[in-house]
C-alpha cells in the first residue's frame, strides 16, 4: 500500500518547470511602496473623515424655519425670556428665525481650538411663532458692542436693528429681515465714522418702515450739531426728520404711521413719505408719546412738575390715568383705546383704557431661569401686544460641541471598523 | 551578499518545490506558476525580516493565496446550460483519480492534506500556515481524507 505522500509527491512531479522569471524583486518593491501610498491615503481619509464626523455634527436637533406669513393672530410675546442654551446653533447654522417677539443680549459660548472656550454677550431672538429662542448670527456685529439703544426690534417683529462698529467707533446701522435672512447696511456716504451727542441710540417707527437715527451731517461733536435722520429700510435711503440746532436727541414716541417725538410739550409726527409734518402741544413736558393704531387715541407720559416727582401717565386729552404702576414706558396698544404700560425693567405691566382709565388687565413678566445670562432688558416687538401673552419656552440643551458624544461614538466606531478591516485583511493575505 | 542576491538565491534553489506544492493546490500548471510568482512578490518587502528562515513564510503566503484564490473564483463562476464540447476523460490511473479528488476537495481542506502529507508538516505548523486552529486542522484532515477513499482512493494511507 502506498502512502498518500508517496502518491502526493508523484502527482507533483506533473508541475510544471516553471518558464524564465520575470523581475520579482523589483516588482515586489514596486508592489510595496503602491499598497504603502493606498494605506497612508486611506489613513489619511480615515483621519480627516472622522474629525469630520466628530466635528461637523450638529449640536442640536434641526429647526424648522417658521413661514413669514402666520397670521397675525398666531403671533405672541412671551412671559417670560429665555436664552438659546448657550452652546446652541445660531442663524448661520439654522436660517432666518422668521417673525421675533423679542430681542436682547446674552452671554454664548463657542469653542476656540479643541480645547477652548470663548465666551461673548450676543444678541438673541425669541420666535413670535412658537416662541423657540436661537442665537443671532448678525454680521458686522463688533463683539460686545451692543447693548442699550443700540440693538431693537421693529413693531412687526420682521426687522432687527443694531449699530455697526469700527473699533470702537461707530460706523453705521445695519437691518436684519428675520424672514429673509438678508442685511440692509445704512452708512453715510459723506463719513465712515459718525459723531453725535445720542449716535447710539436707534429705534424703528411705528410701522416698521423707518429706522430712526440721531447723528451730526458734519462730523462735529457739537452738542447741537447733531439731527434726527430716519432710514427707508426698504430703499435705503436717508431721511433728514429734524434739522440741527436742538441741544438733545427728542424724546422718541410711536405712531401707526410716520415717525413721531416729542421736545418739550410739543409732539411731532413726521411723514417722510411725503415729507410733512404735523404736531401738538400740550401742557406738560413729554418723556413719550403713543397714538393708537386707528389714531383715535393717544396716551403719554408727562414729567413730573418737578424733576423728583413721579412721571405721570395720560391720555391724549390730558387726564392723568392711574395704572397702579410707576409708569416709565408706553410698550404699544393692546386695541384702539388701551395703552400696555410697563414699570421698568419690565416686571409689571397694566393694560389701561384711555377713554374710562381702567386698568383692564395686568401681566407679570417673569426672569427665566437662565435669566442671570440675559445682559439686556428685552425689546418686544410692540405690535404683538394687541396679543395674549403665552408662557416662553424652555429651549433645549445644546452639548458642549467640543466633546460630542454622537460623533465621538461615531468616530470610535468608525475606527473599530477600520481596525477590524485591516485585521481582517492581514490574516487573509497572510 | 545583498538582500536582492539572496532572495533570488533562494528563489533559483526553491522554486522548483513551490511549484510542486503549488501544483498541488491549484492542479493547473499556470495557476501555479502564477501563485509561486505572486508569493515571491509578496515576500519581497518582508524579506528582511524572514531572510534567514523564509520557507514558512513563502508557504504560508502561498496556502493563504490559493484559499483566497479559490473563494474570489467561486464568486466569478458563470453557470450555464451547455455542457462543455470537450469530453471528459475517465480516469486512467491513479495519479488522475488523486487529482481529480484534490479537486473535489474544499481549498482549505486540500491544503491541509497538501501541507500534512506532502509537505510532512505537523499539525501545528499547518494551522500556523493556514492561520486556523489545530483542531480545525485535525478535523479537516479527517474529512478530507474521508472524502478522498469515498472518491476511489481506497488504497490511501495517510
């Protein structure tokens, strides 16, 4: 009996010869250093797609951006103001927030290198729809540089207007379309850098239209050198309101139409439409004047007799109402006849009937609990008091984008595959 | 003596015996020579490091490749319903009857036996080749030499 080797070995010696070798060295050599190029390249793709992963997750959950056209009705102000978390995306990362109810400033936090954080006072936005607060990516905005009168919301909640900044000298005035996502940028032409007793302080009319201004035409610091100037922010045109020679910016009211302030007793309503004016006068001096969105009311605050007395609230007509709150701000109309008056900052606020005096309803305003990061009293879109106030929205967490737990889980995983793969392929190839 | 020196040394002294076993794995004379080739190619950039002891490396490549080979095939195969024109020649003698066995046989199982009875390696050193466990290697030799008397070899002894 023959042995399966004795028979193995003489099926082999049917091999063949074998014919004249080609170059193996050189083509092993040439083998080696074209898998070794594919392994770097592949390693190098590995790389760059996991920190891809790791940092190019988002930090929070998609938002829907709301339509431009919910009907008025569906539009609210909240009770309460609550900022973004403040890790969370802003507008660049999310688009345009659609209609606000409110603007401010609030402390954000963003990562600077792997490691770092950088934190800045950023302006925010509160949805009229559904009342989601989202971060303000507002370009031209020199950091830290608004605060008071230098950021505002018009009526209608479309527009966010801020001043623009050199350095630490101002520039211009841009405004955000909340529903667009577009900037109008207002500049004079005539200076780069504009000068002004109240430069900083901006306000939009009543109809959302203007942006109301105060700077000098000349450049000059004088303290009468200054003028009001509202801005077409649909046009981008500029405006002359006032000419020069008063010595301080007027008292800024609010009207349905037109720009309206107020010097001394005198309250003055300007329509750059058609570059008219109108005016009246009444016995007291004016802190703030508001006409009624049909005209056919108006309400003010008056100084005191004296300048340690109390400001006054009243009807167009004179009569001092009584709010049961030290009246300091006429926040907008809550129908024809009733005025929404607010003590600052904005914790109280009375719904007072011109025509009887009643106060018809109050709100209390309440601090969110992240309050401690909101640097700036809140600008409500004044429109939206014609409203029932609802209860702000608690926003979601957003983690710390620096240690995202998705991505690094993805990008371990990723590397787990990898590691298995070339495993796998070394045992196969031996 | 230069590392390209030596590893065509041992190419010009050793390859007769690779296409031998080669021969027995593949059981066509290209599909040797071609496996032979490319195991020498891959050993190239390792040769510094085996230089001294290449056989189980160079066998190891080998085994792996024909295994590899045969699985990447298998994938590749086209079915079709016409039978091949070319008769099928009944086997004439017992080295046709082994080879046609060998074929029968699965890639793994064929190099077990190529390895354990041509070779003369132990078991160990086959599963070191073949990268699989001992017992696997004791279980496919057993089968496969099973298979090989179920197919005529009744003569076989291991």
């Amino acid at each position: 009996m023959t042995t399966l080797h004795d028979r193995l070995a003489e099926l082999a010696d049917e091999a063949p010869p074998g014919g004249p070798l080609p170059e193996l060295w050189s083509t092993g050599v040439r083998r080696h250093r074209r898998r070794r190029a594919i392994l770097v390249g592949a390693a190098a793709a590995l790389v760059a797609i996991t920190v891809g992963v790791v940092l190019g997750l988002p930090g929070g959950a998609e938002r829907s951006v709301p339509p431009a056209d919910v009907p008025f009705e569906q539009l609210h102000l909240p009770r309460s103001v609550w900022a973004p978390s403040e890790w969370a995306d802003g507008t660049d990362e999310l688009g345009a927030p659609g209609r606000l109810a409110v603007v401010s400033l609030a402390t954000r936090s963003s990562p600077d290198g792997w490691t770092g954080v950088r934190q800045g006072t950023e302006p925010f936005g509160v949805s009229a729809v559904d009342g989601s607060a989202v971060w303000l990516d507002l370009p031209d905005v020199e950091p830290d540089m608004l605060g008071l009168g230098t950021l505002t919301l018009s009526p209608d909640g479309t527009k966010v207007g801020y001043s623009v900044y050199d350095g630490r000298r101002l520039s211009g005035w841009n405004v955000y379309d909340t529903t667009t996502g577009e900037t109008l940028r207002l500049r004079d032409e005539r200076q780069q850098v504009l000068r002004g007793v109240d430069a900083f302080e901006i306000a939009f009319s009543g109809d959302s239209r203007y942006l109301q201004t105060n700077f000098s035409p000349t450049g000059s610091d004088g303290s009468r050198d200054d003028r009001l100037v509202v801005w077409d922010v649909e046009t981008g045109a500029q405006i002359p309101a006032e000419g020069t020679g008063y010595y301080w910016l007027p008292n800024l009211g609010s009207g349905p139409q037109g720009v309206v302030w107020s010097r001394g007793g005198r309250t003055f309503t300007f329509h750059p439409a058609d570059m008219t004016r109108s005016s009246v006068e009444v016995p007291q001096r004016v802190v703030e004047w508001s006409d009624g969105p049909m005209l056919r009311s108006s309400a003010y605050i008056s100084f005191g007799d004296r300048d340690r007395d109390p400001w006054q609230l009243r009807a167009g007509d004179g009569r001092v109402l009584d709010a049961g709150i030290q009246a300091d701000d006429l926040l907008g109309w809550r129908d024809e006849s009733t005025v929404v008056v607010a003590q600052l900052p904005y914790r109280e606020v009375r719904f007072v009937d011109v025509t009887t005096g009643e106060v018809t309803a109050s709100e209390r305003l309440e601090l969110p609990e992240n309050g401690e990061r909101v640097f700036l009293t809140p600008v409500y879109a004044a429109d939206l008091w014609a409203n029932e106030l609802v209860d702000g929205v608690e926003p979601p967490d957003a983690h710390d984008p620096r240690f995202n737990p998705w991505g690094v889980a993805l990008g371990a995983g990723v590397l787990v595959v990898a590691g298995a793969l070339v495993w796998w392929r070394r045992r196969v190839r031996a | 003596m230069s590392e390209r020196d030596a590893f065509e040394q041992y190419v010009a002294a050793r390859r007769g015996a690779l296409l031998r076993t080669a021969y027995l794995l593949t059981g066509s004379h290209q599909d040797a020579e071609d496996l032979v080739q490319v195991a020498l190619v891959k050993a190239v950039p390792h040769w510094k490091r085996i230089a001294d002891h290449p056989e189980p490396y160079v066998r190891k490549i080998l085994t792996r490749e024909a295994v590899s080979r045969w699985r990447t095939r298998r994938w590749r195969e086209v079915h079709t319903d016409r039978v091949p024109e070319t008769p099928v020649e009944e086997p004439a003698d017992d080295r046709l009857a082994l080879r046609q066995a060998l074929a029968a046989l699965p890639p793994r199982q064929r190099a077990v036996i190529v390895l354990r009875y041509y070779e003369d390696l132990t078991e160990v050193e086959t599963a070191r080749a073949l990268g699989i466990s001992v017992g696997t290697v004791k279980s496919q030799a057993r089968d496969a030499l099973a298979r090989l008397r179920t197919d005529g070899l009744a003569t076989v002894s291991p």
